[in-house]
C-alpha cells in the first residue's frame, strides 16, 4: 500500500470504510495512538468537567464540577 492511501485511511473514515479487509490487514497503527476509546476509556475522561477559581481563607483554590476545592498544598474547604 502506498504512503498516500495510508495517510488517507487514517484521515478519511469514509475511504478507510471502502477499503477490504485484507487492504484493512495491511495498515499500519496510526502514529498518534487508539483513535477510537472504548466506552470504559470514555467514562474515565475528565475533559468535560467544569472548573472555576475562587478565593477561599485568602487562598486561591480551583473547584472541579462537584466543588471539591484544593490549592497546591493544602485542601480550601
């Protein structure tokens, strides 16, 4: 397979989907890693929880969506 229709494969779903199984055999991994997360991946991904700073006994703290608050050294609340 030339490097073109690996690059392809990799950036095209819909041209990846064309191709058979034996030409599927033949890619190599993608070299950013898994492009697809299983459901229990999913679940561990903390990139949509929300976070804030306030101010808390004059320190500054950051609090994530269940306003658990921390500095550097120590626990805000």
């Amino acid at each position: 397979m030339r490097n073109i229709d690996i690059i392809r494969a990799w950036k095209d779903p819909e041209y990846r989907l064309s191709l058979s199984e034996a030409e599927k055999a033949l890619l190599p991994d993608h070299p950013a890693g898994i492009i697809e997360l299983t459901d229990d991946e999913m679940g561990a991904v903390a990139g949509g929880l929300m976070a804030q700073t306030m101010t808390v006994n004059n320190k500054i703290c950051c609090c994530d969506s269940v306003d658990i608050c921390w500095t550097a050294s120590s626990l805000c609340t």
